[in-house]
C-alpha cells in the first residue's frame, strides 16, 4: 500500500512538471478586453435613474397585495400623523379658539382660583350635555372622561353650554334642542390614555395578519 500511493504522488508530480514546461510563459498571454458594440452601447445613467428603473417580480400574487396594502397603510398613517401635528403646532387666534371650543360645545375660563368654592350645596338636579358628538348625564360632583378638548390644560375651568336636558324631583326641562339659559361648570383635572383596544386584521389564503394597539387620549372633567 505505501508503495503504491508513492508511486501515485511521483505520477501526480510528474503530470505537473510535464503541464507546467508545455505551458507558455504569462507574458506572452494577450489580455483580451471586450470591445465596445456601437450598435448595442448603452448611454451613461445616473444611480438613481438606474434604481428607479428597476423591477421586482413575485412568485406570488399575495406577496404583491401584502406588499401593496403595507405600503397604502403606511402612507394613511403618515397622512393622519401629519394632519395631527400640523392641528397641534398651528398657532389659533383667541377668536378662532373660542369659536372651535364653541363649536364642540364647551368654554374655556382661564385656571381655576384658591377663592373659587369648587363644592356648593345645590338641589340635587341632574343635565345630559352634549360635547362633540358625545352625550353625558352628569349631576354635581361627578366626574366623567371625555375625548381630548383643544386649548385646554390640567385645573382650568370650563362652562359647558350645550344642555339638552335639565330634571329634579320636582320639575324637568327638555330644550328643543338645547337649552339656551342653561350651563354646566367644570374643572379639567387630568389628561388621561383610555384603555388599550387591539385591532386584528386578517385576509385568508392571503397569509395577511396585522396586530395593533390603539389607546385614545381623554381628559377627567370634575362637574
């Protein structure tokens, strides 16, 4: 066995040597360059006409709609977000703000004061107010939550003026629509995140599933 595989390696080496003579040295080797084809020559474009030249294809019509229903929902949740911040950093004139807050149904007074008595015995009456599109039925002392007033912050006091409905023991009053004598005062006492709701969206043989987490944004008003 040993002889054999000497015998073998000497026959390897052998081969080498003889492939190596017969081989002509590198530099008589041509160095071959592609010549340019004028009739095929392609002009010289920019990197970026080049990538927005290019073409993806899918094996599979459901990559293309999870693809295209991504990129739908990415570009309406930029939208949204966008409309949210330019709400927030437009600069409102005093009219314009009391004119919107008017609009939702509310009024802002300013911070509320060490002299105001927040706490007054009334008769015990109860009101269902409306603010945005929402209906409430609160009575002194309650406390409700309601979705996020404009221009308002934490201890300020608001006068609630769209009433719909006044009752106590003895009498009720029903506006048609509303009330036009009647208010309501309250307090802000926090900004507040609603509980979590998830949203679950699913298509079938589509292989499409979407999970998302939604928490409103509300404040506490004290009545």
């Amino acid at each position: 066995m040993a002889n054999r595989r000497c015998l073998q390696s000497l026959a390897r080496h052998a081969t080498a040597l003889i492939y190596l003579n017969k081989a002509p040295p590198f530099s008589t080797f041509e160095v071959l360059t592609p010549k340019p084809n004028p009739a095929t020559t392609i002009p010289n474009l920019e990197p970026w006409t080049l990538w927005s030249q290019s073409r993806h294809f899918s094996s599979s019509k459901s990559d293309d709609s999870e693809s295209d229903v991504e990129m739908e929902e990415a570009s309406d949740g930029e939208a949204e977000n966008d409309e949210a911040t330019s709400d927030l950093d437009r600069d409102y004139s005093p009219e314009e703000k009391e004119a919107e807050a008017a609009a939702i149904g509310y009024r802002v007074l300013g911070p509320l004061q060490r002299s105001d008595r927040v706490f007054k015995e009334y008769e015990p009456v109860f009101a269902v107010i409306q603010i945005g599109s929402h209906q409430f039925k609160v009575s002194n002392g309650d406390c409700i939550f309601t979705e996020r007033l404009k221009f308002c912050e934490v201890n300020d006091k608001l006068i609630l003026n769209k009433v719909l409905l006044l009752g106590s023991p003895t009498q009720t009053i029903i506006g048609r629509p509303i009330l036009p004598d009647a208010a309501v005062h309250a307090v802000v006492e926090e900004h507040a995140l609603d509980a979590k709701v998830i949203i679950f969206k699913k298509k079938r043989r589509k292989n499409y599933r979407r999970t998302k987490g939604h928490r409103q944004v509300c404040e506490g008003p004290f009545v």
